[in-house]
C-alpha cells in the first residue's frame, strides 16, 4: 500500500513539472490557435518576437505584472511555429530547438504564474532566462531565411 501510495505521489509530481498548464490561470491559457498571425518566415518571427520581449520588458518596467501573460504567451506562440517553417536544422539542430521551446514553454507559464501573484523579483528572474532561451534560439544556425 505504502508504495502504491509513492508511485501514485511521484507520477503527480512528474505531471506538474511535464504541464506548465498548471501554473496559468483559468482564461489565460488556451490550446486554441493564437489570434495572431504567425509570420511565414523564421526571420519574420524572430522580429516579430523581439518586438515582444520589447514589449514584455516595458509591462515588468512599468510594474503591470497582470499583464506579462499576454507577450509571455504570444513570444511563445511566435516560437513554436518555427518547426514548421523551412529551415535547414540538422538533426542536431531540431533536437536543440524541440529542448529550447520546451523551455520556452515553461518559462511562459512561469511569467504568467509569477506575474499574476505580483512577484517582480521571480518575474524578472524567469524573464531573464525567458530571454536567454530566445537569443539561444535565434543563434541556431539553419533557422535564418
């Protein structure tokens, strides 16, 4: 019974961490398609991405932590239409990037998380990381137009 109870405890703990879904409030949060348009190339995304953790930094700068999920999620969104845009990823490099927007993926839900309770200090630390994935991304070579 006693390790029934273990394996049923450490399969809940692996779920939470593989599911950063449970870290986003209800409504902020969505496995609809996103409302914006996805650029056709990686070079188009990766603008369109600057533009928002341009934007992202100006909403932790101006301390409207509320609102950190929107730009966390559409940087998100931006990022993991990049798979399906040509490229010239070698297997290597599609093993790199499926790992970084996994990452990408969890810092979204840890921006979201961490801006909603109005903690600015794990914000900016998550957003630092957040950025750091990005640049990461966008220096792999084989994804530029």
């Amino acid at each position: 019974m006693k390790k029934k109870m273990v394996i049923i405890t450490a399969c809940f703990i692996l779920g939470l961490m593989l599911n950063t879904s449970v870290f986003a409030i209800k409504g902020h949060e969505s496995n609809e398609k996103p409302k914006m348009t996805i650029p056709a190339t990686a070079g188009e995304i990766f603008t369109a991405v600057d533009k928002r953790v341009k934007d992202l930094e100006n909403i932790i700068t101006a301390n409207t932590l509320n609102k950190v999920h929107v730009a966390a999620f559409e940087i998100r969104d931006l990022l993991l239409a990049l798979p399906e845009k040509p490229n010239t990823l070698a297997d290597a490099g599609k093993t790199a990037l499926k790992s970084s927007l996994t990452k990408i993926k969890q810092q979204a839900g840890l921006l979201d998380k961490y801006g909603d309770s109005n903690d600015m200090a794990q914000t900016k630390a998550v957003f630092g990381k957040f950025k750091q994935e990005i640049e990461k991304i966008k220096k792999m070579p084989g994804l530029k137009p």
